[in-house]
C-alpha cells in the first residue's frame, strides 16, 4: 500500500558548495509525486540522499520510522529493499543479460526456484514490453529499451517506493507517452509511493499527484497537481509553463537589471489545466482526485479552458 | 592560506586512512555469508589467465639472469658447486614473490580496477546497494580471494620455472655441472625460505586486490577518471609492494638465521 517518505530540513552540499537547503516535505503514500527542477539544481543528489547513498549534511529522511540519514549501513540495506529505483541510464549490469539482470535481486533476496523466479521476470518483462528480449545484452540494446529493463528490474521485487531519476530523458515523446502511461498504470497496480525526478514539462503536469519545485537551492513549492498549476507564484508559473520571462534565467539566476526591466512585463495568462492521465484500463487509481476538486475545496478558479483536454495545454510557442 | 597549506599536505594521509578502513571493510566482508563462491571461481580463473603467461614467460629470463650473474661471480670465488643454492635462494625469496606482484598488479589489478571503475561510473554498484547488495561482499571479497589464490600458485610457478630456467643457463651456457646445480639447492637455501615466499605472495595478491578495487570504486568524473584510477592503482600496488617487500625481508632475515654459515 505504499509507504510515506517523511524528508525534514535537509541539507547537502559539495564542499562549500550548497546544492540545497531546508528542503522539507512529506511525499504521502501511494500518491504520485514528481520533483521539478531546473538543470543543475540537485534533484538527482535528493534522489541519492532519499536512498542513502549520499549523506546529506543535516536533517532527516524518514521512511518506516528509520531515519535513512543517519542509520546504520545494515539497516539501510534492510530498508532499500522497499525500493525500486530506475536509474537514469537504467543502470544495468554490463556483463548479464536482461533476464539475469531482471532476476538479480530475486536470486540475491529470495529463496525462489528457478522456476518460480521465471515466472516473475517474465511476467515483469511482459509488463514493460520487453518479452523475446531476455538474452540481450544491455550493450546490444537501445537507451529506451535499457530504462524499460531497468524498470522491470526495479519493480521484481515488488517495492513499496519506486523512484525514477529522469524516465524520460533521452526517450522519444511517442515512448515517453507509453512510459507515462505505463507509470499510471504501475501505480493503479501496485499502489507503492512513486516518486519521478524529471524536468519534462509534459510528465508534470499529467502524470502526478503532486508536484514540488526544486530551485535556487531550496524547494520552492511542493503540493497536489493543481495548486502548482494554478499558481500565480513567479517561479513556479514560469517552469510550469515554460515561459522565458520570469526569475530563471539561462544561468542559475538572473542578475537584478534583467529582473527590474521585466518587472512591469505582463506575463503571459496561465494555460489550461490539463486533465490528468487515468489507468488504461479506465479504473481510477486510489490516489486519483476529481479534475478541480483541488481547485474547488481551496476556492481557486482554475484557468480558463481547464480540465478539458488531456494534452498537456501547453499551447505551441510559448 | 595556511590551512589549504595543511589540507594539501595531509590529503595523502587522509587517502590512507581510507584505503585502510576499506581494507577494514573487506576484512569484515570476508566473512559475512554468504559467500559468493561462483564469483571467486570466475574471478580466481579470470585473473590466473591474464597472469600465467606473462608469469612464465618474465621468470625464465629472471632465472636465467640471476644464475649468469651469480654463476659468474661464483666462478671467481672457485665456488661453483653453490651455483644452484644460490640461485634458488635468490628466485624463491626474491624473484618469486616481486615477479609475481609485478604480475598480479600491473594484469590482475589494473583489470580489477578498469572492471570496477566502470561499473561505478555507469551506476552500477550504486544499482547494486540500492537492490540492497553490498558491493564490498559481492565483488570486493572475491575479488580479493581469488587475487592471493592466485598470487600463491604463481609464486609457486615462478619459482619452478625460475630455477629451471636458471638450470639451463648454468648448465649449457656456463658449463656447470648439472648434478653439482640440483645437489646445492639444500646447502644454502632452507624450507622457511619457500614459507616466507609464499606467505609474501599471500601478502602481495591481498594488496593488489584491495588497492584496485579502492581505486576502481572510488573513482568519478567518466572515462577518464576510470583510466586515471587504473593507473593510480598500478602505481600505488608497485610502490606498496615494494617497500612491504623490503619490510618482510628484512624482518625474515632477523628471524630466521642463514643456513650453513
């Protein structure tokens, strides 16, 4: 039923360098939530730290009532079991084939028969489309193929939290749509804690639950779908809608002149809120909220047109 | 200024420390089940036929060497009827153990290194311990094992070819007297010199093994912090094992009083 992450003041930084700070939220159980960022901000270094392979300097993570943080190593191998992560490259073992690659942590966890760990692999191979492709290698395939891989491998195990670092980086948007799909459906399935890292303007705004923005070394915002795409806050409206006028800039920030002179720009009308994507099968997921009830409960309008279509209303241009 | 002085200064103790504490690691992985025991046949007959060849083929002009050197300085001393004792002295105590650490790092461990280097750039070992995997107990222990297993044997291998290329310089080139070369072995050299060269190969294969795999495991920055890590990690095993020879000879020949004096 999934399992809630629980991240309270974090910090890390390289050296002198503070990647984030103060970084505090709950990602709540069995919801899809997706972490927003510009490039460089550290949304891959949160992921690390949310699995404990990177140290952060303070605070806590806590899943399970262990702080992930500072626990000892053999808890935090203990407690990575209820992970399933996909890696950005997939991350796959170079010298196995796909289905001793996918079978790897069923053979090193569990006391399967062969049998019955063919019947897993299999059936996690059929779910990411990938049947007829055990013998490959993961040198002979093709990136997409390799996340799809990395995927079934993340999920034999059947974890509680899935994290993905970029799922969609490098994919075409035909196969990031599938992959899309494929996460809602996922999530309809097992009901686990997933939590995407990306900077897919399209993922965002269909995919999740909820949202959190990653910037300027700190989270910005982080909350249900339709707060972030109903907000009228600087940041989060100009990322969300890929806009140029706002404070990001080319470099991390821009300097003061260039914010002055746009200060008393319009800035372009929020677009509308797109629907967000359902199981393929057409039975709502346990976490799925009507279109607007967000909107509805908090008294927000939403943007014109909303709630209407399902692609991503991102109008062509803008 | 005086402290980016210092930290520059103590960076190399600092590394120290931390090959130490993962040889720590590694030693605390040893036996923590269970053990990955088709891994240690892989690796042990991987790294056996990388160095088995070249072993061979570096210890016969090392015998050779050694028994014209000595046999020509013997001439004069009008002692040659010691020819093989000393040679065997020199190859097992000596040639043995270096040739073989020569060997184990500069084939075994800089593939150990390139092996586990890139596996850490593409997110390998990282994929690992979030599966909930040690990368320590699947990968380094055996590595490490299969490492001095090898190291042993080879020891054993250039002694043999050592003395038996050193044997047939002596004999055909310097006309030696073949019964004379065998009937010296036991004269000068002794049965705890074959122990302290086998227990320096143990020794050897163990540092190798543990240098590359820290090298290979720390290393960062792409391909290129792959192909630095290699080097780093021959360069490193080389030094070590030679000043860690130095120390066992020196602490063997306090110990253990020359025969036949």
């Amino acid at each position: 039923m999934g399992v809630e992450i629980k991240i309270d003041h974090l910090t890390k930084s390289f050296g002198k360098q503070m990647i984030w700070g103060d970084v505090s939220l709950t990602v709540p159980a069995g919801e899809i939530s997706v972490m927003l960022g510009p490039s460089g901000t550290g949304k891959s270094v949160l992921l690390k730290t949310l699995i404990g392979l990177l140290k952060p300097d303070s605070g806590s993570v806590i899943i399970e009532g262990t702080d992930i943080a500072s626990c000892p190593e053999k808890e935090l191998y203990e407690i990575r079991k209820l992970f399933g992560v996909l890696f950005q490259d997939g991350a796959m073992f170079g010298s196995m084939n796909l289905y001793d690659n996918v079978a790897f942590p069923l053979r090193e966890h569990t006391k399967k028969s062969e049998s019955e760990v063919r019947d897993v692999v299999m059936e996690k191979m059929d779910l990411v489309g990938l049947l007829g492709a055990e013998d490959k290698l993961p040198g002979e395939i093709s990136g997409g193929m390799r996340k799809r891989a990395g995927l079934a491998r993340a999920l034999v195990l059947d974890p509680e939290i899935v994290l993905f670092d970029e799922p969609d980086s490098g994919l075409d948007p035909v196969r990031t749509a599938f992959l899309n799909q494929l996460i809602i459906d996922l999530n309809a399935q097992i009901d686990a804690t997933f939590l995407i890292v990306t900077h897919d303007i399209n993922t965002a705004r269909t995919v999740p639950d909820n949202i959190g923005l990653l910037y300027h070394r700190h989270l910005a915002m982080f909350g249900p779908r339709e707060m972030l795409l109903a907000s009228e806050e600087p940041v989060v409206r100009q990322f969300l809608n890929a806009q140029r006028v706002g404070p990001i800039g080319m470099s991390e920030e821009k300097d003061a002149d260039e914010l002055a002179a746009e200060s008393g720009q319009e800035l372009p009308p929020l677009p509308p809120i797109p629907m967000q994507l359902e199981p393929s099968n057409g039975i709502p997921r346990r976490s799925q909220r009507e279109p607007g009830a967000w909107c509805k409960e908090n008294g927000v309008t939403p943007p014109p047109g909303s709630f209407q279509s399902a692609d991503a209303g991102l109008a062509p241009g803008t | 200024m005086a402290s980016i002085t210092s930290a520059r200064v103590l960076r190399p103790v600092g590394t120290a420390g931390k090959l130490f504490a993962f040889g720590l690691d590694v030693g605390r992985g040893l036996f923590r089940r269970p053990f990955q025991l088709r891994e240690f046949l892989q690796q042990a007959w991987f790294i056996a036929s990388v160095t088995i060849v070249p072993t061979a083929l570096v210890a016969i002009p090392f015998g050779a060497v050694i028994a014209l050197q000595v046999g020509g300085l013997i001439k004069q001393f009008g002692a040659q009827s010691f020819t093989g004792s000393a040679s065997v002295l020199a190859v097992i105590q000596q040639a043995g153990p270096i040739a073989t650490a020569l060997l184990i790092a500069g084939a075994g461990g800089s593939a150990i290194a390139a092996d586990l280097g890139a596996r850490k750039i593409r997110e390998e070992l990282d994929a690992m311990m979030v599966l909930g995997i040690d990368p320590i107990q699947r990968l380094v222990v055996p590595r490490v094992l299969a490492c001095m297993l090898v190291a042993f044997f080879l020891n054993g291998l250039v002694s043999v070819v050592g003395v038996a290329g050193g044997y047939v310089f002596n004999v055909i080139l310097q006309d030696g007297t073949p019964g004379a070369y065998i009937a010296s072995f036991t004269a000068l050299a002794q049965l705890p010199d074959l122990y302290i060269g086998l227990i320096k190969s143990l020794i050897f294969g163990l540092i190798a093994a543990i240098v590359a795999s820290y090298k290979g495991m720390s290393a960062g920055g792409g391909p290129k912090g792959v192909g630095d890590a290699v080097n780093e990690s021959v360069v490193i095993t080389f030094l070590l094992l030679f000043v860690v020879n130095f120390v066992l000879s020196t602490i063997y020949l306090q110990l253990v009083p020359p025969k036949g004096g």
